[in-house]
C-alpha cells in the first residue's frame, strides 16, 4: 500500500486458541469510506451489523441486523461515520450514542479538533468499561472467550466530517485503549473495511489513491456515486467469498453528503434500521 493511503483496519475475529467454537463464528468488521473536496465531503457505509454484546450466545438473528453507520447532526453540517463495536452495554447502541454525543455541539464548535476532542473523552470512557473487565477477566483465565471477544471487539474508527465557513474538514479518530486523530486533506480520503477485503481493496481495481477516492471527481453527486460504487465492490467480493451467514458486510449502501446547506443522505437513506432477511441470519448445523 502506498504512503498516506489512509486504510484503517477493522479486525476479523476468530477464536482459534480456546477450544471454542461459536456458530456461527463472531465476525467485526464493516466498510466505511470518507472522501473530502475543499467545499464538501462524502461518507458511505454498509449496514450489515455484529452486536456482541451483552451475550455473545445469543442466536445469530439477535445478534445480527442492519443499521444506518453514519450519524448525521440535525441542522449543522456534521456527520460521522462509524465502524467498531455495536453496543456499548445491554441497550446501549454506539449509534445512538453518537448521535446524542454531536446533537450540542454548535456551528461555533464546528472545528475537526474540537469535534474530536468532544467524542474522544466519551468514546474512551466507554470502551474502558468493556475494556477493563474484560483484561481483569483474561488475566485470572487467558481461556475465557467471552473476554477474549469482548476485548478484540471493543474499539472503534471513526470518520469525522464537517463544513464551516464554506471550508470542509475530514479526518479519522481511532479508539481502543488509546486513541488516534489526524486530519486527511483532499484529493485523499480514509477508509476501513473487514482483513477479509484486505486483498480485494489493496491489489484489486480500487487500489491506490486515486482509483479508492476518486481524485479526480470534484462533482459531489458524482462523487457520491464513486463512493458508493467501491463500497457495492467490496460488497460484493465478501458474498462472493462467503456464505451468507459469515457475511461482515451487506447492502443497502447509505451515502451522505456534509456541504455547506447540511448533512444529508443522497439519493436518501433506507429507513435506519431493518432486520437482515432470513437467508442471512439462519444458524449453521455443520
């Protein structure tokens, strides 16, 4: 991959060293892509869904769905785009949480830093009460499975989009036990998909800075439409490569675009939330 490629890996997780088996296996993993212009941004996401928590036993049907992956803010142009863990606790969706985390924050406040700043202090803290627990947990039993998951899983990458001033700001913010913030300039952009895609996305059509972001598009539909493209690809190459049950990503692709009037979905956005069909969540016997 070459410099500044900006690939920010969401893990594939597999319990190999326990003697555990969970049908069907616990997967993380998404697709999220961030694609700056000087007066605008464009993010995009799957919708397919792992929650792992509280009960990682749970059958696969309730652990499984398909939810909208980027947070809009209601009147300002903000938005953020999530990929990492589901749930921060029982009844605890990281969504939702993200959204009443930027729903305060004024066009004063519009700044990437102080954006960050603002979901940094909360996010760690809350990825530190599933973090903590569960290394307490490895530590009297390097064999206990469900820590194991809930330690690889509890982390989170986020793209942070804005526009203030006529001006757009785009950067990542990654968190587990420490966190990371940079901002990424155009023509460049930022992503993370499943290590199941890492050679589809790295040696495949999509490969290099200009055909992943699109450095030549300046138009926002347009670009939109690119964005979209790479993210149905990828799409695509998991449910070639794997059964549907095992499948880390799904359609619908939700595309929104943060300029100057807001941040909205374009064309629009499915409803935010849908079960997954039957096909997708049926457990494996074998």
């Amino acid at each position: 991959m070459s410099a500044g490629f900006a690939v920010l890996g969401v893990g594939l997780l597999a319990l190999l060293s326990t003697g555990i088996r969970l049908e069907p296996p616990l997967r993380t993993g998404t697709i999220i892509l961030g694609v700056p212009r000087d007066h605008f941004v464009v993010l995009g996401a799957d919708r397919l869904w792992t929650n792992v928590l509280p009960n990682v036993d749970d059958p696969s049907d309730e652990r499984r769905g398909l939810r909208l992956k980027i947070a809009m803010h209601d009147t300002l142009p903000l938005a953020v785009a999530v990929a990492g863990i589901a749930s921060l606790g029982p009844e605890h969706d990281t969504m939702e949480h993200i959204r009443r985390l930027i729903t305060p924050l004024s066009a004063s406040r519009l700044n990437f830093d102080t954006v960050v700043e603002h979901l940094r202090a909360d996010l760690l803290e809350q990825l530190e009460a599933i973090r903590e627990p569960a290394k307490r947990a490895l530590a009297k039993n390097p064999a206990d499975a469900v820590a194991q998951i809930k330690l690889e899983t509890a982390r989170l990458t986020l793209l942070v989009a804005s526009v203030s001033d006529g001006r757009a700001t785009f950067g990542t913010l990654e968190l587990s036990d420490r966190w990371t913030a940079r901002q990424v300039p155009p023509p460049r952009g930022a992503a993370a998909w499943p290590d199941a895609l890492d050679a589809f996305y790295t040696r495949g059509p999509y490969r290099g800075v200009a055909a992943m972001f699109g450095a030549s598009i300046q138009d926002p539909l347009k670009l939109a439409e690119h964005v979209r493209r790479v993210i149905e690809a990828g799409i695509q190459e998991d449910a070639r490569l794997y059964v549907s049950s095992d499948r880390h990503v799904a359609e619908p692709v939700d595309i929104v675009l943060i300029d100057a009037k807001g941040a909205r979905c374009v064309p629009s956005c499915s409803p935010p939330d849908a079960r997954l069909p039957a096909t997708m969540t049926r457990r494996r016997t074998s």
